[in-house]
C-alpha cells in the first residue's frame, strides 16, 4: 500500500501484524526544528489506538 500525506497534515500509524515494513518519503531534507508531535492519547483529538 502506498499512501501519500499532504506537508502538515498529522498522521500516524500502528501495526497490527507481528512484522511491518514502513518506508517514509519526504519532500525534503529532514530538519528537527520543522517537527511536532502529539502525543498518541491526546483527549484534544479523542482517537482510540487501543482499540483500533
């Protein structure tokens, strides 16, 4: 499967088989300072990775 995520788009992922391979593409050369995170339980969003 190839999925193609939008710059500034928030996404994730969990795998739910015992192996997985995961390649990321960028559009340009990583750079720490342009990353954010948020955290997989956040209330603000109310996603449920538990029971996906």
């Amino acid at each position: 499967m190839v999925l193609k995520i939008p710059g500034g788009v928030a996404h994730g992922c969990k795998v739910i088989s015992e192996d997985a391979e995961l390649f990321y593409i960028t559009s340009s050369i990583y750079n720490t300072a342009e990353e954010g995170r948020i955290p997989h339980d956040d209330r603000e969003i109310g996603f449920d990775w538990i029971n996906l």
